[in-house]
C-alpha cells in the first residue's frame, strides 16, 4: 500500500520523453491539487523546459521541483522511490533502463507502473521480482499504455459483465483493433530493434512469443491454444476483414497473465483472439491483404541484422521523436471485444461485446491511461485479489481503472445479446 510519509503521490520518470511529456500533460489537466506529484528525468535542461510547459496547462506547476534519476545511478533512483508512493516510468527501452527503476522500487516499498510492451523484459521481471513484489505487498504493473489496457481492461470488463449477467464467463474474447492515423515514436522503434536483437541471441524468446501463455506462472492451463491467425480473415460476426495485429503477441499473454493471477475467474481454457479490423467489402479485403503483407516485410527486414541497422538508422524516428501534435490529435482507435459463452443456467450460448474508444492516437491515450493507472495507485483505488506482484493492469488495478478512464475521456461500454 502506499506509504503515508511520501512527499509525492506520483513521480513520472522519464518526463522528457515523447510519452513521458504526454503522461505529465495529462496530469497537469487532469490531477488537480487533490494529487502531489512530480516530474523526474536525467536532463535537468529537459525537465525545466517541460516544466514552463506545464506551467501553461497548470500556473501552480510553475513552482514544481523536479528530480533528477539516470537510470545508471541507482542512487538517484532510490532517491525518486523514497519521495513518492507511486513511480510511473516513461524511460525506455525498458530492458536497457528498466531494471534497476523496479528495483529501487522493490527496497523503498514503492508501487510502480510503466508502458512497457517488451516481452523479453517482462519475462525477466516476472522471474526475478514477482516472488519478492508479492512477499512485501508492491505493485509492479507492467503494460499501462496503449499495449494492454484496451486489451486486458477490455478483457476484464466483458468477463465480468459476463459473469453477473449470466453467472459463467466468456470462454472466448475475440477483440477487433481499429486504428485512425497511425505513425510511432522512436522509443517505440528502439524497443522493437531491441526485441529484434534479443531474439538473436535467446532462441527461447522466439518460443515465448509464440506462447500466448509464455507470462503465465504456473504453466499452461489446460485445454487452451493459440488462437492468433497469420493471414487475413473475414470476421462474419463483426462484418469486418482482419489483420494480423502486430502488438497482438504481447496483448494476449497479458490477458492470460492477468486470468492467471486473478486465479482463472474466465476459466482455464479460455482462449484471446486479437486481430486488426480493416473494414468491410473489397476495400477492407485489399487493406487486410497489404497490412499482413507489410508486416511481414517488416519482420524479414528487421530478422536480418544489417537491414534492421540500416533501418534504425535512416527510416526509424529516433528517441524522443513521435507523431506530431495534430496527428494525435486527428487520430484515435476503438478496440471492440466480442466475448461468446454458455450461461450457467440452461447453457443458452450468449455474446457480450465491450468497446473502448479514445478520440486520440495510441500515443496521446498511452499518456491517459498510465497517468490514470498511477492516479488509481496512489489511491488505493484498485480492485484485486492481489496486494503485490509483478502485474498487470487487470491483475493489479482492475475496474476502478475502467471508472478512471471513463472520466479522462474515453468511450467504453459493455452490452449483452
Ligand atoms: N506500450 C505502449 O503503448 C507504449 C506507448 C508509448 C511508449 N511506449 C514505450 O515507452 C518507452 C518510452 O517511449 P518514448 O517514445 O516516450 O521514448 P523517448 O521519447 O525516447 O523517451 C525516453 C525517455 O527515457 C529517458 N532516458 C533515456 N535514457 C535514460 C537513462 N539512462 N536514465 C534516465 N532516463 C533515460 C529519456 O531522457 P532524455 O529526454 O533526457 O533523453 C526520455 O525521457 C519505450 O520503451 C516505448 O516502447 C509504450
């Protein structure tokens, strides 16, 4: 539980980042006085910029006192957990900067959440933290941003829908990604070169990824198989062609983790589909076809080393670059999630369909959703049969965070047919 001596609710990490900026905007609009918070970063000259920013938004931000944390010097890292109950980290690549953040966090008692996506990274901090996370009562939620909380919070809300309308949860979830406007930042493009890199050398990482339960702890639950299609399908229900979703692999063994810690409320051959929807008719067909074409492409590419360098080099945006201010503004993307199940009385087959939908790009949202994650942290705000861990956003805050989300913005439903 949060500490009550803490000088701040929240320290965002990494504020000068390209998401970390977006986190602290959100919170110089959205927090109010009820919340103490903080920037901290590793380039004083960064943080006071920002700072004049966020004055902007908030005059009584214009007094604020940053702290300075570099990730290699883990002093100063220990010296941001110590001051605050919640650290929400923005640095990335989380498995080059991650680690020793967790771990100061870990030693000062400190509840954490971060944006991270990177399998690999995850994989290690679940081995090597979740015993001891679990054992002190610290929440360490991985995966708050735009990659999982649409797909595990989405999850979440169509099972438990489910679960009080008709007494039995989904045993399948299949969610369908839109996207309106697109483009990534360049620590988005250095975690992904990473991933590309560490599948070089750990050949057991290529199986992981293929493992929709490769974060779950006790190993496979029974009966449950990959669901994920390499090609492009025609989903009959939604009246939409499908495409490989390439931040899929790592949505559905966050799902799975989050069944699995929660202790299988959506049973234990559950099964999470996730594709990208492209639309119906000959159009949607065509788009389907290229996003599975170019995703392929881009996974030869990056598989071969010169190429991927090459690439990182001239085309990828580099770190703090990202889509510009009017293209998350005009973007956005809703996540439909259509759960089928037998009720537990009479076994009549019912649907539940969630949606969650934001009016901004994944980037401006990812700034929305883990400010709210560490809002709801910092209060208590969670809704869990866990106290500590290394967790997810399901496992380790819950509904409340649904709430949350609701008043920052974002459209999300749950209806039953
Ligand atoms: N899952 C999602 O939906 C989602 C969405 C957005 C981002 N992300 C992830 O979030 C991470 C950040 O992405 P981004 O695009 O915001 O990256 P970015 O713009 O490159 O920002 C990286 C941040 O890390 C800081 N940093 C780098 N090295 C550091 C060190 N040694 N010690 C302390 N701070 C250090 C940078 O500080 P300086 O400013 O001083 O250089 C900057 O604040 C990436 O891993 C990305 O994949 C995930």
């Amino acid at each position: 539980m949060p500490g009550a001596d803490s000088p701040y609710d929240v320290v965002v990490w990494g504020a000068t980042g390209f998401t970390g900026r977006l986190t602290a905007e959100h919170l110089a609009a959205a927090a109010g006085p009820d919340l103490e918070w903080t920037i901290a970063g590793r380039t004083p000259a960064k943080l006071e910029a920002l700072r004049e920013d966020l004055a902007d938004v908030d005059p009584a931000l214009a007094e604020m006192e940053y702290i300075t944390g570099d990730a290699t010097d883990r002093e100063s890292l220990d010296a941001i957990a110590d001051q605050t109950d919640v650290v929400c980290a923005a640095v990335g690549p989380y498995a080059d900067y991650g680690t020793p953040m967790v771990e100061a966090c870990l030693d000062a008692g400190t509840d954490y959440c971060d944006l991270t996506g990177e399998l690999q990274w995850m994989r290690e901090t679940v081995e090597s933290y979740h015993e001891r996370a679990t054992d002190e009562g610290v929440r360490i939620v991985h995966a708050c941003g735009f990659d999982s909380v649409p797909s595990d919070l989405g999850t979440l809300l169509v099972q438990t829908h489910a679960m009080e309308t008709f007494g039995a949860p989904c045993s399948t979830v299949r969610a369908n990604v839109s996207l309106d406007g697109g483009g990534f930042s360049g620590g988005t493009a250095t975690s992904m070169v990473g991933l590309y890199e560490a599948l070089e050398d750990d050949p057991a990482l290529a199986r992981a990824l293929d493992d929709p339960h490769a974060l779950v702890p006790e190993g496979h639950p029974d009966g449950s198989a990959a669901v994920r299609g390499s090609l492009p399908q025609y989903d009959h229900e939604a009246g939409t062609w499908t495409a490989p979703f390439f931040m899929a692999e790592v949505n559905e063994k966050v799902v799975h983790r989050s069944n699995a810690l929660r202790g299988y409320p959506y049973g234990r051959s559950f099964a999470y589909h996730e594709s990208m929807a492209t639309g119906g008719g000959p159009i949607g067909a065509a788009l389907a076809g290229a996003v599975t074409g170019g995703l392929a492409l881009v996974d030869q590419v990056m598989s071969v080393d010169p190429l991927r360098q090459r690439l990182d080099r001239y085309v990828l945006p580099d770190p703090g670059e990202g889509p510009s201010r009017q293209a998350i503004e005009d973007g956005g993307f809703e996540v439909r999630l259509r759960g089928t199940g037998a009720a537990a009385e009479g076994g009549d087959v019912f649907t539940v369909e969630g949606r969650i939908s934001s009016d901004q790009d994944a980037y401006g949202t990812s700034g929305v959703l883990v400010g709210e994650a560490a809002r709801c942290l910092a209060n208590g705000d969670v809704d869990s049969p866990l106290d500590g861990g290394v967790l997810t956003p399901a496992s380790g805050i819950g509904m409340p965070l649904v709430e949350r989300l609701r008043e920052a913005g974002l459209t999300i439903t749950v209806d039953d047919r």
